[in-house]
C-alpha cells in the first residue's frame, strides 16, 4: 500500500555562508552582532529536493512541512521556506544566547515528528555552524526509522524510496520503505531563489510559534561546553622558486623530505 508523503524539512538559521566569521571578545564562540543570517545551506537543498519529489509526482506529495528550532529571528528563514515551496511551518522558540546541541534539536524533531504525522523527513547533512553531522542520524534513532545519509540522488516510487549515496570511488544506492530520515549532499541538486511574488504569497502562509515546553521539552540540556574558540594560526607568506632543483632544496632546508 503506498502512502502519501508528508513530508518534513528542519531547517536552521545559521551565520551566511558568504560571511567570513569573527571570533569574539570572550573567545566563546562566533561574534553574531551586525552579521548576516541565512537559511542553511545543506537545509536549502532539502528544502529543494522536497519540492522537486512535489513538482515531479505532485499526487504523492500531501504536504511540505518546514520547522526551525531557534530564536524568533528564526521567522524569516521559515518565510524564506515557505516562499521556495513549503506549504506550513513551525518555529520552536529558543532563548537567543541558547545553544540547542544536536541530540536535543533530534528529540524536538522527534516530537514535531509525531505532531505533524510526518512519514518523510528530510534534512541537510550538517549545518556549517557546528558542523555535527549529526542530527538526522540521532532523529532516525530515537524514532527507529530507516536513515540514508548523504543523500546525492532520491527517488520516491510508492511506499519505496531509492537513495544514492556518494561514498569513495562511486555511489550506493539503498532502498528503504516510509517512514524514513534522509540527510542531503552538496551536489544533490542547486536550490531555486525565492520570487517576490512567492515572498509575498508567503506572508499569509502558516507559521506557527511554539516553544521547547509545548512539545513535553521542559529544559534544554546541554552536555557538551566550548571551553575556547580560537583563529586558525596565520598562514606565513609563500615563496616563489624557479625550478625544481630549488623546489628540493627548499624543501629540504625546511625538513619536510
Ligand atoms: P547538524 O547535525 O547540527 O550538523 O545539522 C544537520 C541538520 O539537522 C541541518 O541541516 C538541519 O536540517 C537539522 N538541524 C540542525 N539544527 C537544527 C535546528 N536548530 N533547527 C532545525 N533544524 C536543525
């Protein structure tokens, strides 16, 4: 029997990829104040594919739910979503200087999961804050639920889904039936831009605010405290040689060979 998909697409708001990133005074972490947020980059392409899998086989699709955990600012990323193709939203309302670690944001999803009866839920592979590649793999987890990483191709037929994953020297593909987390890849595909017309239309699309305690999440826990962030060390100056005589020698003066 093949049902249809309701799908979901968690997405985060993170520091724009384009922005190089400044540490802060205290060296706890990123300096946030005057900087650029955007949507995900890896959750983009989720987003992307969710409504590529709506516009190939729109009959299989009954809907494209997008959900941020966050602070309010978090709002224009779901606009953002909603206005590329998401149909509802939710925003789980965090407190601005909390950081919700990734077994955390899988046991919120995991609610939100159950909530919206989703039986596909598709996200990126990391966000490029924290780089944890981890959030679908816990979410997948806690709901024991068949999970295909990296995901560089998906087709959905029925009840079946086909995933091709990049992995040294070539691509595997597994089948898995709903209900299923699947996490993207860069070259998954290339996300569309939102329209005006779209960011418009989006402004009257449902995005609904709740907090951590209206999914049965009374605290958020963190295991894991950054003791210190630091730059990386300052690269020195290259040195131009002629040939390859000279590349040698330098190389031995600097003790690498
Ligand atoms: P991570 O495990 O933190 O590298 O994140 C992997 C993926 O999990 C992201 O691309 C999102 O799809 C999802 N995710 C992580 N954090 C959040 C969040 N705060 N809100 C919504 N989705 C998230």
């Amino acid at each position: 029997m093949s049902s249809r998909l309701r799908i979901l697409v968690p997405v985060k708001r993170v520091i724009d990829y384009a922005i190089k990133p400044r540490i802060n005074k205290a060296q706890t972490g990123i300096e946030t104040k005057g900087v650029k947020f955007s949507i995900n980059p890896f959750c983009d392409i989720a987003l992307e594919e969710s409504i590529r899998i709506r516009e190939k086989t729109p009959e299989a699709v009954e809907s494209i739910h997008a959900v941020s955990i966050g602070p309010l600012k978090a709002q224009d990323i779901l606009r953002v979503a909603l206005a590329k193709g998401a149909d509802t939203s939710t925003l789980v309302e965090t407190k601005e200087e909390e950081i919700v670690e990734p077994l955390q944001v899988a046991k919120l999803l995991q609610k939100v999961v159950e909530k919206k009866n989703s039986n596909l839920v598709v996200l990126g592979k990391q966000a490029i804050d924290d780089d944890s590649n981890q959030t679908g793999q816990m979410l997948a987890g806690l709901l024991n639920w068949p999970q295909a990483t990296n995901a560089s191709k998906v087709e959905v037929e029925g009840d079946e889904v086909y995933v091709t994953r990049e992995i040294d020297g070539g691509g595997e593909v597994l089948k898995a039936k709903l209900p299923m987390v699947i996490t993207v890849d860069l070259r998954l595909n290339e996300p569309r831009y939102a329209s005006l017309q779209n960011i418009m239309k989006a402004k009257k699309k449902p995005l609904e605010k709740i907090k951590p305690q209206d999914l049965g999440v009374d605290q958020i826990d963190s295991r894991l405290e950054i003791l210190k962030v630091e730059e990386p060390p300052a690269r020195h100056a290259g040195v131009r040689v002629e040939n390859v005589d000279q590349l040698v020698a330098k190389l031995k003066e600097l003790k690498v060979i």
